[in-house]
C-alpha cells in the first residue's frame, strides 16, 4: 500500500529562491521558478513544525508528496526517535504528536531533492500559487 496521497508534480526541477517561516503566524512560503522561468509559490498554513537538510545556495527540487500520518511516522522513525525528548517536531513523546497530529488535522508534506534542499513540513493547509 502506497503511502503517498498527492504529488505536486508542479514543483519538478524548479529551483528554491527563497524560504521563510513565520512562526507566529504559523506559515511557511517557499518561492521556487521553474526551468522556464514560471515561478511558483508553495504556501504552507496551520505550520506546526519543519525539517530541512543539505540546504545549499542552488536548491533543486525533486518534487514533493503528501504521504499518510502514519507512513510519516515510519519513514522519518529514527529522526523522530533521536529529536522528540527535546520537543522536536512537537510535545514530548510519539504517541502525544500522533494525537495532536490527529486533533489538529496536521498533513505531512515531503519535499525531495534533485539537488540540496529536502526534508518534511508539517502543515494543515498547502497552497500552490503560479503568478
């Protein structure tokens, strides 16, 4: 059983511009332009937590999935068993992020890489805008 729900099919090869998180509003936008130079913007809402690595200068996109809660919670087991006892991505233990993942309706969205850039946001909402 396939644990991804969507593919954004939209965001293969661009390259990342810019990133931002506004943790009091609870929001992540990420502008990202595309080989042919048509930017589009991805605009994460109800933003409870985000994991990025190898971010470098000339970030390139794979693409990016919504996967299932419970495919998260195996893919990422070892990030999450090493960082969760200091309150990352939330709460103190699995099975608390599991409910308030549950009770606050959070969506897993993983972002992979062609080139640098990749890693998880964890979101209620996420919105695709090309300008």
């Amino acid at each position: 059983m396939s644990m991804v729900i969507q593919s954004f099919d939209n965001l293969h090869d661009n390259r990342v511009l810019r990133y931002c998180a506004d943790f009091e509003a609870h929001t992540l936008h990420m502008d990202t332009q595309s080989e042919t130079g048509e930017k589009v913007s991805v605009r994460f809402t109800g933003l409870l937590a985000h994991w990025f690595e190898n971010v470098i200068q000339d970030n390139i996109l794979f693409g990016m999935d919504e996967i299932t809660v419970d495919g998260f919670f195996q893919q990422y087991k070892d990030l999450l068993g090493g960082t969760i006892s200091y309150g990352f991505p939330a709460c103190c233990s699995i099975e608390e992020l599991r409910k308030r993942m549950e009770r606050e309706h959070i969506r897993v969205f993983v972002i992979d890489s062609s080139l640098g850039l990749c890693g998880f946001v964890l979101a209620q909402e996420v919105e695709l805008q090309c300008p």
